[in-house]
C-alpha cells in the first residue's frame, strides 16, 4: 500500500472518528482567576477551589459569571442564574418555589428530576431520592448574592459523573474573598395573578447580607438571607362535568367557572388552594486554609428552613352568601361531592444543613489529589394537613403529620490527576453516594399544633453507588486532542420497607454492576474554528421512591415492581465552534442524539388483568436534535451585548410493549421548539439595560399525548415570554435595579400556573 493511500484511509478514519467521539474545547483552561466581564466568556475553571469540576471536560458547556448576571437576570433564587441558557429549563412556579423547580434539560423533561446533576462548590444538592416534581435540587442552600459563577455541562461525556448527569451538570460557585469585603441587598416584588375566580396581588420581599475576608493562609465567608413570599395560587379544585347526577339534592352554589380540562373534558373549577406563604432563612459559612502554598482545605457550613402555610380560596357561595368548602352541593341542577381534602390547607416546617469538607493539592506538577465529603441531612421535615371537612380556611381539626427526618444523602470522593507528560492528562477516582429516606405518615387531632397520636403509615429505603473512574486526556498535536475514559459503578438497594398501621412489610434487596465508556474528540482545524464530537453511555439506577413503591394489600406488597431496571442511555454529540468578532462573541452548531432503554416513567401496564398504574420501564426514547448558540460582546456599538440560542428536539417513543398506545407519541414535557433571546446596553460603567425573550414550543404531559388541551389547570403549554431589567449605580458603593419579568402577562402553565407579570426591585450596597 503507497503511502500516499495509507495517509488517505489514515486522515478518512479520523474524520469518522470526530463524527462520533466527544471533545474537549481548546478554549477551556484551568486558571487562578474566573473574573471575565465579557458577555462572550467562555469557561474557565479555577484550579485551586472546591468544584465538582474535573480538569478536563470532554462536552460542550455554557456559563455565566456574577457581573453578567447581577445585569441580565432579575435573580431572588438560586436557579434564576440558568434563566437564559441553551435548552434549559427550570419549572418555578413562584418566587420562593422550593419543592416542584426541577430543571429540564435538551431530551429530558420538567418531570425528570433525576437526569440532571445539581452541585454547590462540590456539594451535590441534586435530590436522588426521587425522580418527579416533588424531589428538586436544593436550590434554597445558595443565594443570588454568593454566586461567583455557575458553568453547566452538557450531556454524559465525563466520566467523573453518574448516570444522572444524561441530561446535564449544573455546578454553582460561590464566592470567597481575596480581601476584606461585605455586602447588602433588599429585593422586593409584586405580581397580579389573574385567574379563573382569582384577582389579587401576591407580593414579597428579601433581605441579604454577606461578609467575608482574606487574612493571609486563612479566608472565610458569611452569607444570611431571609425571603418573605406570597405566592399565587397552584392548585385548583375542579369536578369533571360528567360526574354530576342530575338532582335537586345538595347545596346550591353559585360561583363555579365552566372550563375544560387537558383532554377537553368539560369540567367546573370550584376553588383555589396552593396559595403558598413561605419564609426561608438562609445561613452559610465557608472557611478556608492554605496549609502550604499547595494545599488547601475548605469547609462549608449551610442551613436551610423553610415554614410555609397554605391558603385557600373557593369560589363557591351558598344562597347567604357564605363560601363552601365541603359536602354535597348543586350546580345547574346537578349533584357533585366535595371531599373534605378537596380545598384544604396545609403546613411545612422544613430544616435543612449540609457540611462540606474539602481537601486539595494544586501543583501543577506531575499529580495532585482531591478528598471531597458532603452531608445532606433533613434535621427537620414536617409537613401537616387536615383530612376533616373545614368550616373555614383556617379551621383545625384532625389531620395528618408527615414527617421526613432521618432523609439525607452523603457523598464521598478521591480524586487523582496525573500529568506525565504537558500534552497529556489523566484523571481517576472513586466515589461513593448513599441515599436513605425516611418518612413517617401519623394521624393527629389536631393538624395545625398537635402531635402524632399513632401511625398511618411508614415507608423507607436506601440505595447506594460506588464508583471507580478513569479518564485519558491526550493531545496528539496542536490541532488533535483526544479523551478517552470509562467508569464502573456497583449499586444497592436494600432496607426497604412498607407500612400500614398495623404492620410491616419488607422488600428484598438487589446489587447490579455497569460500565460506562466516554470517548471523545476534537480538532482546532484554525485559529477561529473547532470540530468536535462525543459519544457516552449513562446508567440512570432507579430512585429509592421508584424502587420502593406500592401498597399493601392484606398481607402482600402490591403496585410495585421488584425488577425495575435503571435507564440506559447513549448520548452522541456533534459541535462546530466558531469565534466571531475579534474574540469577543462566539457561534456554536451542536446536532446530539439520544437513545434511551427502560426509561423510568409512571404509566398504565397494559398487560395484565386489572391494569396497573406504577413506575415502569418504557421499552425505547429516541432523541435527535440541534442546538444553535451564539453570544458577542459590543456588537455593532460598545456596551452592546447580545445573547441567543434555539434548539429542536425531536423526542419520540418508539417502542413500549406495556403501554402500546404510547409508541410514536412526543415523550412528556420534551416541546420541539426552545429558544432564549437576550439584548444588553450598556451605554456607560454606570448604567445597563437589558431585555429577555424565552420561548418554550407545544409539549405533552402524557405518554399518549391525550392531553392537547394545554392551556388550562394540569396542562403543559407553550410560552413567549419577556423580561426587563435596568440596573444604575447610584454612587460607588450603591446601585438600583429594577426588572419586569413577564412583561407581556403571558398565562402558561406547566401543570401549576407559571408566575405572571411581576415587578422587581432592588437595592444594593457592596464594600
């Protein structure tokens, strides 16, 4: 063979190669700073501070710093940081929304918790206990004001990760200081929530302070912050039409509003309820040491509480005028039944901590090491409710405690790197995640203030995974770089349990062994464009609340699926980059694929005899789709700054034996059509504009896609949405801000109601 051919079929196997395999981004480095106040940034990764960051990261990424946020975002929580970044989504339903916020990403939906990985400073906040609505990452333990920076990773590619980071990987750094400074910020908000039979204002207000200073080896942070929301109502009670019996029996009422339902069903919407008051407090302390000019130790100190009290509003009027809560009633000549838990309150008394410790050797020489531990404990997790009719809103009588202490989830994780050679990195480790949830049901006479009299029932479990690691950074020349990486995982589950009042029942454990290959590629084909590509499996296990599911049934375990198996994906991705503008902008095409087995969903099992509705494994999800994402810096005029992107998924079913009617059908709260939009002014150092457009395409709720009904109470609709912020510096050490989100008032709902218009201001001192 001449060597002319050899190099041909040599250059034809790599082009196929970078059509298949991930990359690292030439652009992204590790450095002693992450200041950067282009709009343009692109990723740059301290290397002596805690992160869950690995040193090589082999999948596009997108991030934003403080200095663009503080202009761009009207942020109060945490999760308003990823307002405007490429195919992510986070479902808050109000300001202050702690337990139904879980962050959709490009082929994973609002109900997929679990296929995304949360992190603050190298402490995993992402709650794996669960996968849905209830079980969002704990975004209450960080705060607008302590974000340094947060970069986001897309996509299984690095093996540093589980399986739940198929979708993507958030990870937030906090500040610490490199002198002595502090910091103030009073924030308050209004919305008109119109609604159905509802027409009020919802309003809140928060307050925070932050101190910190650097004194030689030693460097330690203070951050408190106190919210005080109003939130709209979420809920809202309702009767399909069709229930009614025609009658003259029952009260008759007046105030109920004709609608239809997501499938068009015609059905009354009687009251509201999930009108949320919620106070959080805030504390962190972080704490650093430089025992040599190499080594670093670090720990973080968080807590969290949470007291929430929900109101209730019906519709409904008797002929005196009085409003009805419960019990038998007439609409237009029929009987419907009000159950007692159908409009009632409810209360949470939530108090969360989590510890941190780090260890670090930065050399920078031939290897360094990294001991990380985290602690999730939920020290104090009540919630109550009543089970008994209510004369009035906030009426007491016998209810029920549902207590979650002893739930929490610790982390540990050795991390190696080695350096043998400049042009070539390997990273290694082992990990080790344990979850354990534990919740207690007991009734008590007395829902608002009193105890637990006996239990109702009980449910607990834990899972575990071990994990070992490796990964091969190599570049081959100055244009070639390659990774290659793998990890094995081992994981349990066992100690669940199930209980009535009167007894318990256990479910066998399991303990199942996987590997996860990552491969990854990619080309500086010049100095303005890179190519790449990657390819990676992710094994998602399931949850302790999708595992442990089910009832029982006089002495048997039923609904539950002891072989539920984990979700298996393969993501492939495919990305060209180029730099615009002299380097101040970027432009990036990125077309991914992605194919999942056995994906974890709640569905009717078509199969059996009756038919049965618990978490089961859909056969096969096919997701293709492309990504554009574009960002420059003083376009056309200094201080202009633009931001967009627009992605389309095509996410569909194709195949699931247990729920046939399914297959071909769009997979849930996955819309075609994404996009953000967001325009900057800044005519001089003191002032800075700024308008946002984000837009969500039509999605389903269902499996069968039955639900084409969206724009209603339970349905999932499409939105365009606008945002505006301006923001002055008053004085050196004073700036103002205030912002509109949902400026246009669109109504969109994501099951809940999304918030409507709502104004926002702020004041700001900074030392």
């Amino acid at each position: 063979m001449s060597n002319s051919l050899r190099t041909v079929r040599l250059r034809a196997l790599v082009v196929a190669m970078a059509a298949a395999f991930p990359f690292l981004p030439a652009d992204v480095q590790a450095s002693e700073t992450t200041e950067n106040t282009s709009t343009a940034e692109r990723v740059i990764i301290n290397g002596d501070r805690p992160s869950s960051l690995p040193k090589e990261i082999p999948t596009t990424i997108e991030g934003i710093n403080a200095r663009t946020m503080e202009q761009t975002i009207n942020a109060i929580d945490a999760e308003d940081a990823l307002k405007y970044l490429p195919s992510l989504l986070v479902r808050k339903r109000y300001i202050g929304d702690y337990n139904h916020a879980v962050l959709a990403t490009r082929a994973s939906g609002t109900g997929n918790s679990a296929r995304s990985m949360v992190y603050a400073d190298g402490i995993l906040l992402s709650n794996l206990l669960g996968n849905g609505a209830s079980f969002t990452p704990r975004w209450g333990l960080v705060t607008p004001e302590e974000i340094d920076r947060v970069d986001v990773l897309y996509g299984p590619f690095s093996a540093a990760y589980a399986g739940n980071s198929v979708g993507a990987v958030v990870d937030y750094v906090t500040r610490m200081p490199r002198q002595f400074e502090a910091h103030a910020k009073l924030v308050g908000f209004t919305e008109n929530f119109q609604q159905y039979g509802t027409d009020k204002n919802y309003s809140g207000k928060q307050l925070s302070a932050s101190l910190g200073n650097k004194q030689g080896a030693f460097s330690w942070w203070l951050n408190v912050n106190q919210l005080d929301s109003d939130g709209h109502p979420i809920v809202f009670a309702n009767k399909l039409a069709s229930t009614g019996v025609s009658s003259t029996e029952g009260k008759a009422v007046t105030g109920a509003i004709a609608d239809k339902n997501p499938q068009g069903l015609d059905w009354w919407v009687l009251g509201a309820t999930g009108q949320y008051h919620t106070t959080q407090d805030h504390a962190k302390i972080k704490l650093a040491y430089e025992l040599s000019p190499t080594l670093r130790a670090s720990y973080t100190f968080g807590y969290w509480r949470n007291n929430m009290n929900s109101g209730v509003e019906s519709y409904l009027r008797d002929a005196t005028g009085n409003a009805v809560y419960s019990g038998d009633i007439n609409i237009a000549g029929k009987k419907y039944t009000l159950a007692p838990t159908d409009m009632s309150n409810s209360k949470n008394q939530l108090e969360h901590i989590t510890h941190g410790l780090n260890l670090k050797s930065n050399t920078k020489g031939v290897f360094d090491w990294e001991v990380a531990a985290s602690l999730y404990d939920y020290r104090k997790d009540i919630a109550r409710a009543p089970v008994v009719a209510i004369p009035r809103a906030d009426a007491g009588g016998a209810g029920r405690i549902t207590d979650g202490a002893g739930t929490g989830w610790n982390t540990l994780a050795l991390k190696g790197i080695w350096r043998p050679h400049p042009e070539h990195t390997a990273e290694f480790g082992y990990q080790r995640e344990a979850y354990q949830m534990r919740t207690q049901v007991s009734d008590t006479d007395d829902w608002i203030n009193g105890g637990a009299v006996k239990r109702f029932s009980a449910f607990q479990g834990n899972t575990q995974l071990q994990s070992l690691y490796a990964q091969d950074a190599w570049r081959i020349n100055p244009a070639w770089k390659a990774i290659i990486g793998g990890r094995f995982e081992q994981w349990q589950a066992d100690r669940g349990a199930i209980s009535n009042a009167s007894s318990t029942l256990l479910f066998a454990g399991r303990k199942e062994n996987y590997f996860s290959p990552k491969a990854a590629i990619a080309l500086k084909a010049n100095e303005d464009w890179t190519l790449k590509a990657s390819a990676g499996r992710a094994v998602r296990m399931p949850t302790v609340s999708e595992l442990y599911q089910g009832s029982i049934s006089t002495t048997a375990i039923v609904n539950n699926d002891p072989n539920l198996k984990p979700e298996k994906s393969w993501t492939t991705e495919w990305t060209a980059e180029r730099v615009l503008n002299e380097g101040k902008g970027f432009l990036r095409t990125t077309l991914f694929h992605e194919r999942t087995r056995d994906a974890l969903y709640s569905q009717v099992n078509t199969l059996v005899t009756p038919n049965v509705t618990n978490i089961q494994n859909v056969d096969e999800i096919h997701t293709t789709g492309l990504e554009l994402a574009y960002q420059a810096s003083d376009v056309y005029t200094r201080g202009l700054d633009l931001a967009a992107s627009l992605t389309y998924a095509n996410s569909e079913i194709t195949r699931n034996d247990k729920f046939p009617v399914s297959v071909g059908k769009w997979q849930p709260r996955v819309p075609a059509w994404r996009a953000n939009f967001v325009i900057s002014y800044r005519p001089d150092e003191k002032l800075s504009t700024t308008l946002g457009l984000r837009y969500s395409g039509k999605q389903y709720g269902s499996l069968d896609n039955s639900d084409s009904n969206a724009f209603t109470y339970q349905g999932f609709s499409s939105f365009v949405v606008a945002d505006v912020r301006v923001r002055y510096q008053l004085a050196r050490q004073w700036t103002a801000s205030v912002g509109i989100d949902n400026l246009n008032n669109k109504k969109y709902w994501a099951f809940h109601p999304y918030s409507q218009r709502t104004v926002v201001g702020e004041l700001k001192f900074d030392f």
